[in-house]
C-alpha cells in the first residue's frame, strides 16, 4: 500500500512568485492536513480537507490557501512568497471516519522543503 | 499556555539502554488523543503510538509504551532497549475533541532530539 507522496520533495522559488505543492494521500484516505516545520516556529497547522471541503484553518494569512480533489488528493498554494515561507511542508491522510469514536492516526507524507531567495 | 511541552531539548543515550522521552498537555477537553511521532533527518514524520483519553491501559506498540498519567497531563514515550536508528526528533501532539465530529488538527510539542551512543 503505498504512502503519502508529496510533490516535489524540493523547490526553489523567488520572493513574489507563487508556488503549488501536491500531496497524493493514502489511497481510501479522506482527509488531508497541511502541515509548515520551521525552526523558530516547530510545527504549525495550515488546514485540512475533507470530502474536497476546508473544514479547519490555522492562523496563517490569506496567501495561503488549499484545494481538494474528488479522489482526495490536494494542492496547497502560497501566494506572492516571502522569505519567512521557507520551511518543510507537510502534508498527512487519514481515515477520518466520521460518527465513531476511534483512533485514526494520521500519516505523512516526506515533505516538501521550499526555499524562498 | 503551550498545548504540548516537551522540556528536553536534547538528550545522549547509550545503546541497548531504555529511554523515557517526557510530554505534558493541557486541555480543558475531555476528549482528546495524544501522538507520538519520530522524525528522521529524511523528514517524513514516522507514527509510533497513541493514547486515547478514555483509554485505560497504557499504549504498547513494540519497543514503545507510552506511560500515560492523565492527572498529571503526562504522557511520556518510553523506548526500550535503543537502537543506533532511533536517533532522531521525537514529537508529542495532540488531537482534541471527538473524533467523530471532524477534528484532524494535531498540535505539536517542540520536540526531543534523541541521539543514541554506541
């Protein structure tokens, strides 16, 4: 069963330009959270889909923004970059059943490292 | 007040030794899970274990327990007999509220860099 794929694992971009990263979540995975790693600030929530719906949102401002697919794939886009949005990307599936109590951990995918110059 | 406190930086273990990685959390949920994740130089974030609120036997996954103390609002990983490969980050987070109403957020400690001696 294959596991999360983040694409690309590594890009470089300039400050004011745009960028789009994709996470293939495990297959018969519904929900996808993002994930920004960054020294100074550890791991921070960015948002998270399910059923091609945001249904949590962290404290990040406008410029970044996500997108689900129908086979639950999903893009994350951050707008008009800045230096600060250097930092690995990840992104994590789960099951997320819903109406039951039980655990579903989630899984990661290896991440995407974005430099900004 | 932070979510999830990891209060060792770092920490140097011997191999073959046992190794107790500390967490405490706050939250006024009754409801809440509480994660372990082990996170190579790769990057990918590895799961390890979890612990249910309403779990009362403490969380074994192979050479990983995890001592859950809910009054104290501990819940320490415990590595049996270490491994040169289990030198890595280890983060603690938490999920809270009822699963069963959507909640996928995970709050991150800042994490344990474990290094393993031979």
């Amino acid at each position: 069963k294959a596991g999360v794929t983040q694409t690309p694992r590594y890009l470089i971009k300039t400050r004011g330009q745009q960028v789009t990263l994709s996470c293939s979540p495990i297959s018969g995975h519904r929900s996808v959270s993002w994930y920004q790693q960054t020294p100074g600030q550890g791991l921070q929530f960015l948002f998270e889909y399910f059923s091609e719906t945001q249904r949590n949102k962290g404290n990040f401002p406008g410029r970044f923004s996500g997108r689900q697919f129908s086979n639950s794939r999903s893009e994350m886009n951050v707008s008009t970059l800045e230096l600060g949005d250097s930092a690995l990307y990840l992104c994590a599936s789960s099951l997320a059943r819903k109406g039951k109590e039980i655990n579903t951990e989630a899984f990661f995918g290896q991440g995407t490292r974005l430099t900004v110059v | 007040a932070q979510k999830i406190t990891q209060t060792q930086p770092g920490m140097f273990v011997q191999e073959k030794e046992a190794v107790t990685l500390d967490c405490t959390y706050d939250t006024s949920d009754p409801s809440y899970g509480l994660f372990w994740y082990k996170q190579p130089s790769s990057g990918e974030m590895i799961f390890l274990i979890y612990q249910g609120s309403y779990d009362q036997q403490n969380a074994t996954e192979g050479r990983y327990s995890l001592n859950f103390q809910k009054a104290r609002k501990s819940a320490n990983l415990v590595i049996s007999a270490s491994q040169l490969g289990d030198s890595a980050m280890y983060f603690c987070a938490m999920r809270e509220g009822p699963l069963a109403f959507g909640n996928e957020k995970l709050t991150f400690g800042t994490g344990t860099r474990l290094t393993i001696i031979p």
